[in-house]
C-alpha cells in the first residue's frame, strides 16, 4: 500500500555546494575504516589467489603436465 505522500521530491531539491568539515576524532575513525576495509579486501584477493594456485597445482600433479 503506497502512501500519495512522498518522502523526498527531486523537483524541491537545490543543488548547493556546502561540505561538511569533519573534526578529528571523526577523521581518525574515518581513517581507521578505510584502513580495515582495505585490508579485509587485500585479505580476499590473497584467499582467492591462494585457493586458485592450489586448485591449478592439484590439477597439474593429478593430470601430469
């Protein structure tokens, strides 16, 4: 059941060019995210990496190439 009110209408919206200023403890934590997601992702990359070259040696040793 949808409600005739919006939330949100895009023809109210104004473009404007504020930015926000963050404070240091705000940019810290920041940092702190962007590092652990960086090294979640590097994490990844090394699993499949990994799995893959130990998937392609076993195939490799099993078909005796």
């Amino acid at each position: 059941m949808q409600s005739s009110r919006k939330l949100f209408d895009m023809r109210e919206a104004e473009f404007t060019k504020e930015t926000v200023e963050l404070n240091k403890a705000q940019k810290k934590s920041q940092r702190a995210r962007n590092v652990a997601v960086a090294f979640c992702l590097i994490a990844f990359i090394l699993i499949l990496f990994f799995g893959t070259m130990a998937k392609m040696a076993s195939v490799i040793a099993e078909n005796g190439a």
